[in-house]
C-alpha cells in the first residue's frame, strides 16, 4: 500500500510546527463543496497569494471542490507531512518542497488513504505564469484522485534515515522535449528583384523555393524566379526576360521564438532573352545568353503563425561569366546593354516549414 512510512522516529519526534492560518476564505461554500488544500512556502518570491488566490477560483469554479490556500509551516519534509496529515478533513493536501538547488516539487497527501504522490514543478519567472499553471495543475490532480490516481505523479515513501533530517526518494527532474531528428522542409514564393544594368536599373518578378533545415540549423535551398520581359531605358530599346536560378547553403539559428536569421552563400545562374526594337534596322533581332556567378547573403524568417512565416533575403550577386549585348556593325562594336558585374538581389515573401 502507499501508506507513508516514518522510520527511526515517530510523529512526535518531528519538528513542531504551529498550525497555519488560512490565506483564502470561502464566504459562499456550501455544505457538498470538499475542501483541496494547497500550502505554498512562506518566502517564494514567485508563488504570491494574490496571483495565486484568483488563478485557483477559477480553475475550481465548475467542480465541486474548494480550493484552500495556505501557508507552508518551517519544517523539514517530515514535519510538513505531519502538518498536511494533521490538516481538518479534506479531498486532498498539497504542498511545495525547494531543494537547495532552487529545484522544486509537489508533494499530494491522500488524507483517506494516507498515500504520498510526487512530481517536479516547472519552473516560472513570473508570479503570473506560476500561478496559472500551478493552477491547472491542481485542479487536474484534483480530478485525477476523485477517479482514481493524480495523474503525472509517482506515488513515494518519506523516511527518516538514523535520526537526520527526513529524507524522500528523489525526484527527478522533468523530462526534456525530445529533440527533432527530421529535417524541416521549406516552401517559400514571393517577389524576386534584382539591379541589372544602366539601362535596367531593377528588373523584378516571382520567386519559388525549396529546402531543408536540418536540426543542426544547416539550410540547404534551392530557388527559381522568373522576370518576365521588361523594356530598358535607353536606346537603342532591348527587352529583356530573366530566369535566374540559385543553389544556397547556409546556416539559420532561432534567437526567438519568432525570429530566424540565416547567413548564407550561392552558386547563381540566369537564363537570359533578348529582343531589339529601337529602329527598323535593328527591330526583331532576338537571341539568348547566360551567366553564371556565386552571391553571399543574409535574411530573417518572422514566424507569423505556426509554420507561416515572412522571409526578406538578400544577396550580392558577383558574376563571374557575365553577359553582354553588342550591335556588330563590320569590324565595329555598338555596347547595347552592359550587364552590372556586381548586382543587389532581394528576395521576400511567404515561407511555411513543414
């Protein structure tokens, strides 16, 4: 059975305590509510009664229990469950034991079976965030008793060891969340942009993407735009259509929640078509050409809402094979459309990881 066993020493052996006084009243109770108590040490700066007191009517408002704050009395953990054992009739006691550590656990005393239950506390930064979660977490164990066991405790026997302090089975601590193994898959669309030359100061179209981010925070892409035919600013007149395509590895770490840059570098490539229509002479004349080159960059994902997220990147493109257009007229050479060595890229849009 679960019943509590006090070894080395009896009940009057332990530290004495004085019996607390209730923090919280119950002016309404009725005669069908059963009382749940629940006893916070004296001197935690995060569990504060007047967080505590509002976070725990709520949470109790629709079932038939009546929550009881109190004061944890000094003690050792011997003396504390002296206290709860000692405590008028009730559906269950409960009460918080800190390590030195700063760890701490929750301890429930079954009154009508003398049974002990343990769990470890999550820790809380805020007197707020505390209170509502202690919150759930009674009433749950509340609940969980009325049916059969608390649920997420471990049932534990609290000794005392060669006349020392009382001493419990040690708790351990909560379970980390398991790490992700998978990669996560990026798909991202958006606005492509990028300066061309003198005479196309910025070309802009659709972008599509594909990746990887891999638990390590590697990020592996692969992007295709396409910038549909655009008139230049200069005469002789050229149309010009662009699909550049990129091959990206980078690296994306998450300061944030919600915020997550990346540094990267890419292998680029454009596909390129273009067609004359200044003067009859020249009019109708058409071709293609390609360049290639490599481009570092940098962006930042914010996460919107759940896996949706917006995404600005940009990137130096520095061609190395680049492309230029010439008018030959017999041995001489007419500069049609000089392509920028050196080109700015922005990319943005939506991005949802799967």
């Amino acid at each position: 059975m679960g019943v509590a066993l006090l070894q080395g020493g009896t009940a009057a052996a332990a530290t004495s305590v004085a019996e607390p006084t209730d923090v919280a009243t119950h002016e309404d109770a009725t005669a069908d509510d059963v009382a749940v108590v629940i006893a916070i040490p004296e001197a935690d700066a995060i569990l504060r009664e007047a967080t505590l007191r509002p976070a725990l009517a709520g949470h109790f408002a629709d079932t038939r229990f009546r929550p009881e704050l109190r004061r944890l009395p000094a003690g050792d953990i011997l003396a504390h469950l002296e206290w709860a054992e000692a405590s008028e009739p009730s559906h269950a006691v409960l009460w918080i034991e800190t390590s030195r550590d700063g760890s701490q656990q929750l301890y429930l005393l079954q009154p009508s079976s003398g049974r002990v239950w343990v769990r470890a506390l999550p820790m809380a930064s805020e007197p707020e965030v505390a209170a509502e979660s202690l919150g759930v977490m009674v009433r749950a164990l509340a609940l969980g008793l009325e049916d059969g066991e608390p649920a997420g405790m471990r049932e534990v026997t609290i000794v005392r060891k060669d006349d020392g302090p009382a001493q419990a089975e040690p708790v351990p601590p909560p379970a980390p969340p398991p790490a992700r193994t998978r990669p996560d898959v990026l798909v991202a669309v958006g606005y492509h942009g990028s300066s061309v030359s003198a005479d196309r100061l910025w070309h802009s179209g659709a972008e599509l993407r594909f990746g990887l981010r891999l638990p390590v925070g590697l990020l592996l892409e692969l992007g295709a735009a396409w910038a549909p035919k655009a008139a230049g600013l200069r005469a002789p007149r050229v149309d010009l259509e662009r699909v550049p395509v990129d091959l990206r590895i980078g690296w994306q770490w998450r300061p944030h929640p919600r915020l997550h840059p990346q540094v990267d570098a890419s292998v680029v490539g454009e596909a390129l078509r273009w067609d004359l229509q200044s003067t009859d002479s020249i009019a109708g004349r058409h071709g293609t050409s390609w360049r290639m080159g490599v481009a570092p960059g940098a962006g930042v994902t914010i996460r919107l809402w759940r896996a949706l997220g917006l995404r600005v990147h940009g990137q130096a493109d520095v061609w190395l094979r680049n492309a230029e257009l010439v008018i030959l007229d017999g041995a001489t050479r007419e500069p049609v459309t000089r392509m920028h060595p050196v080109a700015g890229r922005l990319d943005a849009g939506l991005a949802i990881w799967l």
